[in-house]
C-alpha cells in the first residue's frame, strides 16, 4: 500500500518552537515521529531535536518494525539525549514527548510517552487514540472528569511521564500490530493541535480531504479561529493510506 504524508510545525504565538516532527521511509518500511520538547526545562527543544533525529538516525541504519527493533531505536535515542544532556550545562532534565509509528505499508505499530498523541482512523470513523500520561488524564481513569474536559482542566499540562534519558519501562508499546486497509489514516500531533481541534471535526476534515496537506489544512483553520494570541507550538503530522 501507498502512504501519503505531509505535516506542518509552527510556533504559535511563542518565541521558540520545541516540536520537532519529521519521518524516514526505506523501500519495506517507514518511520514518522513526532516530539515535543517539555517548555519547563531548559534545552527541551534541544530534547525534541536530538530525540527525533537520533531515533531516526538508527531507524535508517536498519530499518523495521519488531519490538526488538523499536527498542533498539528507542534505546539510541535515550544514549544520545543522555550524552546530549551531560555537555551542556544545565540542561540535565531536559525533556519531550515522544510519538512514533512504524509500519511496513501493511501493518503498524506506534509507541508514545506524554501528551503528544496518535490518531488512527479507519473507514474515516476514529478507531483508537493515544492516551495522555498526564494528571488529567489519570483524573479521566479514575472518574473524576469527563475525557472531553482534558481540554480545559488547569492540569491538562502536567505529565506523569516523558522521554528524559531514563529507562523505557515508562513508554506504551502497542505491542500487536494493526492490520492496515485503503483509506486508513494517522494523525500524529502535539497538544498545541489537539487542544484546539476536536475529534469529531478531525474525522468531518479527514471525509472531505482526497489528500494530507488538505486534510491538515483544514483542521489548521479551525485551530487558528480558536487560537488566543500567545497560543503553544503546534505540529501535526498526517498519513493517509490507498
């Protein structure tokens, strides 16, 4: 099957933007990726950089999609962040969120550590969503809130987990792959999007869109007409299957 991808990293209305977002495709395989670096800790844009190109890096060097494979990447990332952190001074706790999808154009797999998040969408209804390691999200576990008021909640920003140069018992690992059909499709975006554009106006933009760059377009447009002037860095990254 073909992929089709396009993605767009803007700042918003800040200064900086720490998302990083970019993918590599070899002939069998291809790897989309998605980080965003934690605004509380210096050199966190830094963090989304390296995280995202290191991971890349090893992905290109020997492209796949097992466990094994994923973990190995995951693995180069979190030595280079580490060695990243450890010359530049105070930037020992430099952090990002990290998501990442793999596939062999057949089949997918994706893993995630904060509130960056993955859409999958099949038949053009939404089949699953990442969830957020967040205290938001841990209140909508435990039934103190509704999903839908994650948006809103004056915590939705403090996480519970991220990609720090740690170990990685604290990633989620879809460890089954996903059987892929025509019209399949992923959203990989940072909160700075997802916050802004709802799922339900994600899959009404996904049925009108024949492509990604009008998909995103589109959900773009809503983001901006909500957007307050000194809204966050946003990133989406779009993959539509045929």
């Amino acid at each position: 099957m073909n992929f089709k991808k396009a993605f767009l990293s803007r700042p918003g209305g800040r200064k900086n933007n720490q998302d990083f977002c970019s993918y590599v495709e070899s002939k069998r395989f291809g790897c989309y990726l998605l980080a965003d670096g934690l605004g509380a800790y210096r050199g966190s844009g830094t963090a989304a950089r390296i995280t995202g190109e290191s991971l890349l890096e090893a992905f290109a060097a020997s492209p796949g999609m097992s466990v094994e494979s994923i973990m190995h990447y995951l693995e180069h990332a979190r030595r280079t962040l580490l060695d990243v952190a450890g010359n530049v001074q105070g930037s020992q706790n430099m952090k990002t969120t990290l998501v990442l999808l793999v596939s062999d154009f057949l089949r997918a797999r994706w893993v995630h550590v904060g509130d960056s998040r993955l859409y999958y969408f099949s038949s053009g209804t939404l089949a699953f969503q990442t969830q957020d390691h967040s205290v938001s999200q841990a209140m909508v576990n435990a039934g103190d809130i509704a999903p839908q008021q994650i948006r809103f909640h004056e915590d939705r920003n403090r996480l519970t987990r991220a990609f720090d140069g740690s170990d990685l018992s604290r990633v989620a690992f879809l460890q089954k792959p996903v059987d892929l059909q025509p019209e399949d499709a992923f959203l990989l975006c940072s909160d700075g999007f997802w916050e802004l554009v709802y799922e339900t106006e994600m899959e009404e933009d996904l049925l009108r869109s024949k492509d990604p760059e009008t998909w995103i377009d589109r959900m773009q447009k809503r983001l901006l007409d909500r957007a307050e002037p000194d809204h966050d860095n946003y990133t989406a990254l779009a993959v539509m299957v045929s």
